[in-house]
C-alpha cells in the first residue's frame, strides 16, 4: 500500500497534527460525498501552505535596512523629479541670475529664514548679483528703487503672498484679497488717526512712568534693556488695544505668561512655513508639553479673546474710556463705518498687540544701544531736550515732534535695524507684470527687503555708519528726498503699510526723551555688542536676546 503525508485539523487540539490514510483505504471507507470533501479541503489546505511559504519567502526580504532604502529611493526620485521640473520648467527667465541652489528647491531659503539669516542672506546676494536675484525657483528678490511701486505702491497688481497665512489667524494683517483689505482696512484704521491716539498719550505715559521707576530702582546696576523695553510696548499695547495693562512690570518685573506664549508662537509659524504637514501632526502628538508648544498661537488669541470679554462685561459697547478697543467696538460714527464682530476684533486686536509688542520694543531698545555706542550724540539729544522745554511741557508729543535730534536718532535707528528686516513678500497676479524693466510671470513670488533697501549707498552714503544728520538740516527736521523716502520700507508701504506707525512712534520718542532726559546710558561690557548682533525670524531679534546697559543719574 502507498501511503502519502496529508496536513489535517485534528479537533479541538491546538495546531496541526500528522495522520498516514491509505489512499486505497479511503476508497473503501469513506462515503462518496465525505471522499469528495475531504480531498477539496486537503487540496485546499496544501494551496495554502504554498502560499504561506511563498509570502514567508518574500517578507524575509522586508528588514529594516530594506525598508529604510525603499523609502530613500522613493524621496529622492521625488526630489529628482521636483528639481528637474524647478530646473526646466521654472516660468521665470534664465537670464535672472542667483545661486545654484535657488534653482533647485525653494527649501534652501527656508532653512535660510529658519536659522535667523535670511536678511542678511539676501543682502549678499544682491551686492554679488546685482539688483534682481533668483533665491527660489519661483521667487525673484528686487532691490532697485523702479520696482518699490510695482510691487508695494499704490494701483499695483501684486497680493500678499500665502506665506502670512502662517502668521496667526486671519486679520486684515494677513488677507490677501484686495477687496477684502479694503472693506476691513476702512474700519480699523480710524482707531489710528492722530485724534484718537492724542486721547491714548496718557496711557502710554503712565507705562513709560512705570518703566523709569523699574530702572530707577536698579541704577547702577546691569539692566538688560531689551526685556523693559518690550515689557514696555506690551503694556502700552495692553492698555490702549486691550483696555488693561499685561502687568509687566508688577512683582520683580518677571515677564508675563503671555511673553513665553508670544516667543512659542513665533517660532511655532516659522515651522508651519517650513514644514506644514510635520506641524500638524507633531501638534496631534499626546505629549502634553509638545501639544502645549504647538497650541502657542492659540493661547495669544485666548488673552485677546478673555480680555475683550471682560471689557465688554465691565463697560459695555459705550463706554467714555479712552482707549483704541472702545472706538474699534462702536465703529466710526464720524463715517457711519459699521463695527466688526466680535470675533473679528478679538482678531483684530490680538494681531494688533502681538504685532506692537516686538516690532516696538527692538527700535527702543536700538536705540538705547546706538546712543550708547555713540555717547556724542546722546549729549546732543539730552541738550536738545533740556533746552527745548519739554520738561516743563510734559514730555507731551507734541512737545517733540519738531526736535530735530531726536527725530534724527530715531529714524537712523528704523534705517539700520528695521523692525521687520526681510521680505515682504507679494504673488503677480494674471501673466504678470512689469517690475524694474524685468517682465515676471504670474503666479511668481516677489519681494523687497527693508534691510537692503535702506543701505543702498546712492541715497544712503556710508551706509553702515549711525548718523542722525542724514535727517537734520539746517538745524531741523530733513525727511529727505522722494527717492530716500521710497526706500525706506521700514513701516512698508502703499495699502498695506503699518497701521500702528504713528503710536509706535510716539511711543519711542517719549520713552527715548523722557529716559535720556534723566538717565546716562553706557554699555554693561564688550559682550553686548556680540548681543546685539541682528538675526530675523520675520521680525528683527537680537541675536543675544538680551542687551546688558547700566544707567546712572544724570548729574546736573
């Protein structure tokens, strides 16, 4: 008899078994429809086996390292791919010339503004290139004064670009549409005009008398200048935007929360720039610290948010407070211009105060340094101001508004260390436009960069150099030429030029007087000048994060 070896369940025992069955006995045994069955399922069982020892066979090839080396061939032929696209295919002309980088992958620039260089950067590119400079394969950076109001000027076709979308949530900041811009533009900007923000003197003086205090309790002690001033642009934009101050100056003067949630948040857009995807789900991660740091923005929001909340439970809709979040609640009875909603100025407020906080704080806090690396004109500016009598006058702004000094050092300072230092970027619209003699295709990023701009030497001799007198003539106050204006792109330019540049230069200029007025400033040692260093993550930060003076009494 011939016997051959079948697999078969045997029951309820665990596994599988080996039985011996004569095929000649089966013949005799077993019925024909349990025959017919029996050989189906044994058939069936050995095509399995095979199959199993097949797909065995074939996943002793997925080990780690194989695994690991699919995936990189899949990523570079992507990249391959996206390089040759970027190279062949790139709408923007040949000829536009730039690094070899900017015509492989726009990742570069963004590692570039990741690690705080990107003015900097850019700068040298256009004195190697010239004033047109490729720094992605859809971007072009411009630096001549023919393509200011092409890209920023009134009438141009160009919009913001997609990249403020990852700059919180939508205000008229970062609309893109300009239709949109307008309506929003028109009823938010009266909170600005001179008459509202002559109301808001008051508020902004009783921060800088808390400031003075602060310093006067650490005279001849180091102070890092950099921290008060930002606590000062964060409580007078608490107190005119948000109706309270943040209390940055209540205990030891320790920052508020809000300070380390601003910082997070910063740094938290500049990485959904970078990497979007890899944001959301790292923000999707249940690592509470993580989840914390990701959520950053949301908490800016939530202090705008519960503040205005308050402020409409403790005063209503009309209130007599002076104060810009009352106007921006009732409209503007003078135009008949409508209220936003709620929402839309918890929004609205809370760009607002972020905005001011840093933008406001680094200028006074250049300024102090300036003046301390050039004690010569700190003299001039606390003569000009003693003998000007704005003491007697309050240090009102308006008692300084026509001092030439001052105004001369606080412009120097927005010319060498513009608050936002980089591009602010804007997309062509249809087939394109006309820039600086150069035809761009639509859909093509464009910018200029206030850091650039505002050391050309054809308007700026000796461009590095700090020196006031480019703003003074004649003993007054000289705001220069047509050309020199148009390249100073420090509070931008056109529709989209900074609300807030008339309160944020009030402030600086009361602080500065009221503080030189008093108090002789020197640097707290050679390390402050490595300190003050510029980096940019959108916004000017000194590279130390910190900027060590000393301040004594002014004897006299």
């Amino acid at each position: 008899m011939q016997y051959r070896r079948y697999p078969v369940p045997l029951g309820s025992v665990s596994g599988w078994g080996w039985c011996f069955v004569g095929i000649s006995e089966l013949n005799g045994l077993l019925p024909q429809r349990l025959k017919l069955a029996l050989k189906k399922r044994l058939t069936c069982e050995t095509d399995n086996r095979r199959s199993t020892s097949a797909s065995m066979e074939w996943t002793s090839y997925l080990t780690y390292p194989t695994v690991v080396a699919a995936i990189a061939v899949v990523a570079l032929t992507r990249i391959a791919w996206q390089v040759t696209q970027n190279v062949l295919f790139s709408p923007i002309p040949a000829s536009v010339p730039g690094p070899l980088a900017a015509r492989l992958t726009s990742k570069w620039i963004l590692l570039v503004d990741l690690s705080g260089s990107r003015a900097r950067t850019v700068n040298a590119l256009h004195k190697r290139y010239g004033p047109v400079v490729r720094v992605a394969p859809n971007e072009l950076s411009f630096s001549s004064i023919d393509c200011v109001k092409p890209i920023y000027g009134a009438g141009t076709t160009c919009i913001k670009s997609s990249a403020y979308d990852n700059f919180g949530r939508l205000g008229s900041f970062q609309m893109q549409d300009p239709e949109q811009h307008r309506q929003r533009q028109k009823r938010v900007a009266h909170i600005f005009a001179p008459a509202s923000l002559q109301h808001m003197e008051p508020l902004i003086q009783s921060v800088i008398d808390r400031v003075l205090s602060a310093i006067g309790k650490r005279i001849g002690n180091p102070v890092d200048a950099l921290h008060w001033c930002r606590m000062t642009a964060l409580d007078v934009s608490g107190e005119v935007l948000l109706g309270k101050p943040f209390g940055a100056f209540d205990g030891d003067g320790e920052a508020p929360a809000y300070v380390h949630h601003l910082d997070n948040a910063y740094l938290v857009w500049s990485l959904y720039g970078l990497a979007p995807l890899l944001c959301g789900m790292l923000a999707l991660l249940p690592i509470k610290s993580l989840r914390e740091f990701m959520a950053a923005g949301d908490y800016v929001y939530k202090y705008g948010d519960d503040a205005m909340k308050e402020y409409l439970k403790l005063y209503g809709r009309k209130s007599s407070r002076r104060s810009l979040l009352t106007k921006i609640i009732a409209g503007d009875p003078a135009t008949g211009t409508e209220p936003l909603s709620d929402p839309e100025i918890s929004v609205e407020v809370s760009n607002l105060v972020f905005a001011a906080t840093d933008t406001t704080g680094n200028t006074m806090t250049y300024a102090l340094y300036r003046l301390c690396c050039h004690p010569e004109w700190q003299e001039k500016l606390r003569a000009e101001i003693r003998n000007s009598g704005a003491r007697e006058a309050g240090f009102s702004f308006q008692s300084l508004q026509s001092l030439p000094v001052l105004n001369g050092v606080v412009m120097e300072t927005l010319r060498l260390h513009p608050a936002a230092p980089s591009a602010l970027p804007r997309v062509t619209t249809g087939s394109g436009c006309d820039i600086g003699g150069l035809w761009v295709p639509g859909k093509t990023l464009v910018s200029m960069q206030a850091f650039t701009t505002q050391r050309d030497p054809t308007y700026f001799p000796e461009p590095e150099k700090f020196d006031p007198n480019r703003w003074i003539s004649d003993g007054a106050i000289n705001s220069g030429t047509q050309e020199v204006r148009d390249m100073m792109l420090v509070w931008g330019k056109g529709s989209r030029i900074c609300l807030g540049q008339h309160m944020a230069t009030m402030e600086i200029k009361i602080l500065l007087a009221r503080m030189i007025e008093v108090f002789e400033v020197r640097l707290q040692g050679e390390q402050t000048h490595d300190d003050m260093e510029m980096t940019d993550h959108f916004t000017l930060i000194p590279k130390g994060k910190k900027c060590g003076l000393v301040f004594t009494k002014v004897q006299g």
